[in-house]
C-alpha cells in the first residue's frame, strides 16, 4: 500500500483474544501452515527467468530480490461528483531486497531488507471525479496512488533472531508493512479492501515512506506472535525531501505498537487473527476547534491541541473451503475493522469485509475472484468543524461555493476476477461501487470500472 494509505471496539479485543487461543488450542498443528488460498502466494517465475545464470549466483550469496511492475486504471463509468469521462491511470515499479548476512557472520537469520518504489502519473479519479474536494478522502479507487511521482526508500533495516529463532529484532528506516498488520492481502484495487486498516491511524503509512525505529517480534507458541516497537511520528515522511533522508527532521514524537498475531487451523484450514494498539505522544488538533470560540495560547498556529492518541486495528483471515484435490484452493474470507480517536482523525470507523476464491474453475486453477464491502464513518468533530464554518461564513446551501460539506458515511464495494495470463503477467478487470463518495449524501453514487496489471521481473 502506500504511503496515503498514507487506513476496533475496545469490548471486543479481549473477546477476539479469546476466541483466537480458543480456535488455536483446537487446531491440528501437525500440518504445516499454508496461506496460499489466504492470498499469501510464493513468488513465480519472473518474466527474465534467471537472468542467464545470474540470479541463481545472487542467491547463492544470499541475495534475494523481487522487482515488480503496477499499474492500475479507474473509469468513472457513472455518478459521482463530477460526471466528466476521465480515464486515470498511475503505476508504479517496485524492488524489495534481502542480503542474508548469516553465513557471513554467523548471526542466526540476520540479514540486510530494503524496498524502493518509483511512481508516476499523479492521476488520482477519486480527487478528480468521485468526491467533492470541499472534503477529506476516505477511499481510494485506485490503491497505490501516493500523490506524488517520485522516487522513494521505503525502508532499509537490519534485523536477527534470538532465542533459537523465536525472538526478532529490527531496527533501521522502517516501514510498518515490515511487521504489522499483514494478515490480508492487497489484492483490490479499492483502498478500503486493500490490507487492514492500521494505516487509517494517519499517524504511520504504507510502502513507499520511511522512518526511524525498532521493533521486535516474539513466539509466545508456534501459533502466537506478540509484536511490539518504537517509531517517530514523523508528518513529514511522506514529503518529496523526505524521499531518500536519513534526518529525523519534523518527526513530533514517537509511535508505540503493539499486536498479538494468530495462525492457526479451523476445521484443518488455515488462518490468520490479530488485534492491536496503535499510540504516540505527538501533538494532535482537534478537528472540531472551529467551534471554540477561543483558541489555545500554547500553540503557534492557535489551534486548541492534545498530547495523545491512539488506534486500535483488528481482523481476520480464514480458508472457509478446500478443493477436492488441491488444498490451496478455495473459498477464504477476511474481515477488518480501525477505530480512531475522532477528535483528531477524520475517518472514525472503517469496517471491511470481503470473500476471495483460489481456483474456482479447474481450467484455470491459478485465477481468483473476490468480492468486499466497505462501510466507512466519518468523525463527528470533523463534522462539526465544517458545520461551524458554514456559521462563520453565513451559508447553508450546499450549492454555494462557500459551503463546507457535512460528511456522515460511506458504503463502497468491488468484484474483480484476477487472470493469471502467465507466472509473470496478471490482469485483474474490476467494478466498483461507491455509495455517498466522500461521505456525502449530496454526491451522486458512483460505479467505477478498472484494471490492475502486474507484471513480475
């Protein structure tokens, strides 16, 4: 995901905590845990083979490397904002490395990650097209848009084990998609339905931002990982001068998670479970400020402000189904849910649901069809900032240029059908439909068309 992806009920975090040990003390832990029907596939056979003969030498000494290729077209083919035809395409070139150090040092599993992403064509349908752009985006029809052509270090970081292999340690310019909330796959093309939803925090971002930090991971069973870190809060990762700085500079405090991951078997299938905690101790505004009739003295801008946050983020990924003959294929769910601190963030609530099948049809056992339901709700202090300047300004009608919109929800959803053409060409044509855009019963629905194409080296 990326770096505008950069996107939980208190009650029910012991429950799912519960129920997951619950399903883990019944599983079958004899058989080893596969996530391919999970969307989680081993890499292919890339379209320059081995490279005649020297990417069997890289890996000989450790190198591993995968270099892909996105790009992703939306169409709004009806509704929205704005009903002018418009074709927006971006993509996107990504490598992501690891050098194993061990054999060198002798360091159980260290080894040397980093990841460089090049986008182009700052083409977004959703700010052109489906939304008012009197207010913030809550979705994206087109997930790897990052608002920027550029060139960037999404991270670069050492890490190793410990405690025959159970306990990991990273540290470097990191980025969260390294260790956190990577129970989902980002196979939709909709921003909602791509991942979990910690990037929702708008506190720490995805892919293609870095910054500094340690993390470290540990297997309380075979199945249970508990994850934890420290990060800065740095509003300025995702600026062009942050692209390729070592600096620290306009970091604001520090990030500190905290997950509990489960892979587990239900009924001999596999899944994936986990919750978590989102802090940080930066400086945030409250959104509704426009109300007060007064404004805070302690800060430079005079906007009233606090000193915490949090976000707590939670899902699920479960095989439902298993073909007769190949265990790899099937029907599998996910389920999602981040929930904000709404005096500072402007997306309260986002909840996601969706079904994906591996190998329904026995010609084609490598394709997938998915399908996922997005409900988003959007902060009542935001709402209440824009209804306040609406009283500023003296207008209440929506028509008039002045007028601030009064987001509430949205309810976006996507099919898609992935064609695996070759083991190194995938086109995945999708349809998108978007109820209240941006949150606003005022914007006409939408239905979006698309196509992702992804192409591995």
């Amino acid at each position: 995901m990326n770096n505008i992806s950069l996107c939980l009920n208190n009650k029910n975090r012991l429950a799912l905590i519960a129920l997951a040990v619950g399903m883990s003390a019944s599983a079958t832990y004899a058989q080893e845990w596969n996530g391919t029907a999970l969307g989680f596939q081993a890499p292919q056979e890339g379209l320059l083979g081995d490279m005649l003969g020297i990417r069997p030498i890289l890996e000989e000494n450790g190198f591993h490397y995968n270099l892909g290729y996105l790009s992703q077209v939306s169409y709004n083919a009806g509704g929205g904002y704005n009903h002018d035809k418009h074709a927006a395409y971006i993509d996107q070139f990504s490598l992501t490395f690891a050098q194993d150090l061990e054999k060198l040092t002798g360091i159980p599993d260290a080894k040397i990650e980093g990841n460089i992403v090049n986008r182009n064509h700052n083409d977004s349908l959703t700010n052109k097209r489906l939304k008012d752009d009197r207010v913030n985006f809550n979705d994206i029809s087109q997930e790897s848009y990052g608002g920027q052509s550029i060139t960037r270090l999404g991270w670069l970081t050492f890490s190793r084990t410990f405690d025959d292999r159970r306990l990991q340690w990273r540290i470097g310019m990191m980025n969260k998609n390294q260790d956190f909330d990577q129970i989902i796959p980002c196979d939709f093309q909709l921003l909602s339905q791509c991942g979990g939803k910690s990037a929702n925090s708008m506190t720490w971002y995805n892919w293609n931002a870095h910054y500094w930090g340690t993390t470290l991971q540990y297997k309380l069973t075979d199945e249970l990982t508990i994850k934890g870190g420290i990060m800065e809060q740095n509003p300025d990762a995702t600026a062009r001068s942050h692209a390729w700085s070592w600096s620290t500079k306009g970091s604001k405090g520090m990030l500190l998670p905290l997950e509990l991951e489960l892979k587990t078997h239900v009924n001999d299938l596999p899944g994936i479970y986990n919750v978590g905690v989102l802090f940080t101790n930066a400086k945030q505004y409250d959104l509704s400020e426009g109300k007060s009739q007064s404004r805070g003295a302690d800060d430079p801008e005079g906007y009233r402000s606090y000193n915490r946050t949090w976000f707590l983020y939670t899902g699920f990924n479960q095989q439902l189904t298993r073909h007769a003959d190949d265990a790899t294929r099937g029907l599998s769910t996910s389920w999602s849910l981040g929930l904000s601190d709404q005096r500072s963030n402007y997306m309260h609530a986002t909840l996601a649901g969706s079904l994906r099948y591996h190998g329904l049809f026995d010609a084609r056992p490598d394709d997938w069809i998915g399908f996922g339901a997005s409900y988003i709700k959007m902060s009542d202090h935001y709402r209440d900032n824009q209804q306040a300047l609406n009283d500023i300004q003296g207008v209440d009608d929506y028509g008039n240029p002045l007028y601030s919109p009064l987001p509430g929800h949205s309810v976006n959803a996507e099919l898609y059908y992935r064609l695996r053409v070759t083991s190194w060409l995938e086109l995945q044509p999708a349809l998108q439909y978007w109820h209240r855009p941006g949150g606003l019963k005022e914007t006409q629905d939408a239905w979006v068309t698309g196509l992702k194409t992804v192409v591995t080296f």
